[in-house]
C-alpha cells in the first residue's frame, strides 16, 4: 500500500509501516528526524485532487489550537483566524480524496465543530506507562484494539517542564501506538 503519514516530523509511524513493506512517505512542514521517505511541505499539496493516489493517510495535524488544553486562548486565536486555519487544515485531511483515513487528535474541539471521534485511546492500551486522550477520527479503517495493557499510568507528558523542545516532545507518537496502526490497519 501507498501510505502518507501526514503531519508527522518523527518518522515513526512511517518507518512502522515501511518495516511491514509499505511504500510510507511522512510530511510535515519541519525536516524529518531521521532518514526515510520524507515530503517537506503543507500536506495540502500532497492530497489536493488525489495527485499523488494514496491508499490510506494517517495525519496528525497541530492540536496547539484545537485541544482543550488550550480554551483560555481560544478567543484570541478566534480572533487572528489562527483556530479556523486549523479547522480548515483538519478538515482538508478529512476530506481528502481517500478511501482509507485516520486523523488523530487530543480531546478538542473537532468534537462540536465536526463529529466526535470514533475512538479514544491511551499510550498504556499499547505497551506505555502513559495517560494522553487520544482521538481517532476514521474513515474505512477498524477501531484499535489494545495491543499491550500496562500498569504505572501516569501523566508524564502533561507534567513536561518547559523546554526548546518541549512542542516536539509532546506531539511523538508512542512507538506501540504506531506499531499497532501499522499492524492492524496496513493488512
């Protein structure tokens, strides 16, 4: 399968895919952590009327001004258009002329100004010690099933301290998590 992993720097849920023999490409605005198949560019110009034919895109587009984590600023991102320019990115992914998508998001407010997600998942549903509410949106793919269910739940990412880094950080996608999409939806 042709595979893009839209909105994803990291390269880890595009390697899990390639390590199963899918053709997996990445983009994302930044360059790619490590080598592999990687589009540098808004993945508006990969999806855009089909040019590309994917078989399926799993996307992870910027939460920063969707997730609930961020309502005390979202009058002033109302304001500057920054939440309806991620609205609109969102929904360009879903929308795409693709038979198989997966947009992931945490809880935010895709909810109400779309559909509710089809799914909630935890970092510790797939093998991580990890609380983080994450929301799939899918079309044409089964719901996750729990690959490894582990104790010491706790809510690392939230409590991040301040760093350079600390965005990119919080946006890697759990190696299980990844290892489950690409095992269980690259059939």
């Amino acid at each position: 399968m042709r595979i893009l992993i839209a909105c994803e720097y990291s390269g880890r849920v595009r390697d899990a895919f390639g390590a199963l023999g899918h053709d997996a490409w990445s983009c994302d605005l930044l360059p790619s952590d490590s080598l592999g198949k990687h589009f540098q560019c808004d993945v508006r110009n990969l999806i855009s009327n089909n040019i590309a034919r994917w078989d399926m895109i799993i996307a992870f587009p910027p939460c920063t001004d969707l997730c609930v984590s961020g309502a005390k600023w979202f009058a002033a991102k109302r304001a500057s258009g920054q939440q309806q320019r991620a609205i609109d990115l969102f929904m360009a992914i879903a929308n795409a002329p693709c038979e198989r998508i997966a947009i992931e998001n945490p809880i935010g407010i895709m909810s109400t100004q779309w559909r509710k997600p089809d799914q909630i998942i935890q970092p510790w549903q797939f093998g991580h010690g990890e609380t983080k509410a994450t929301c799939l949106w899918l079309k044409s793919l089964p719901l996750l099933k729990p690959t490894n269910i582990v104790e010491g739940r706790e809510q690392r990412i939230w409590k991040m301290a301040p760093s350079p880094t600390r965005a990119k950080d919080r946006s890697l996608t759990f190696q299980g998590i990844a290892d489950a999409m690409a095992a269980q939806w690259g059939l």
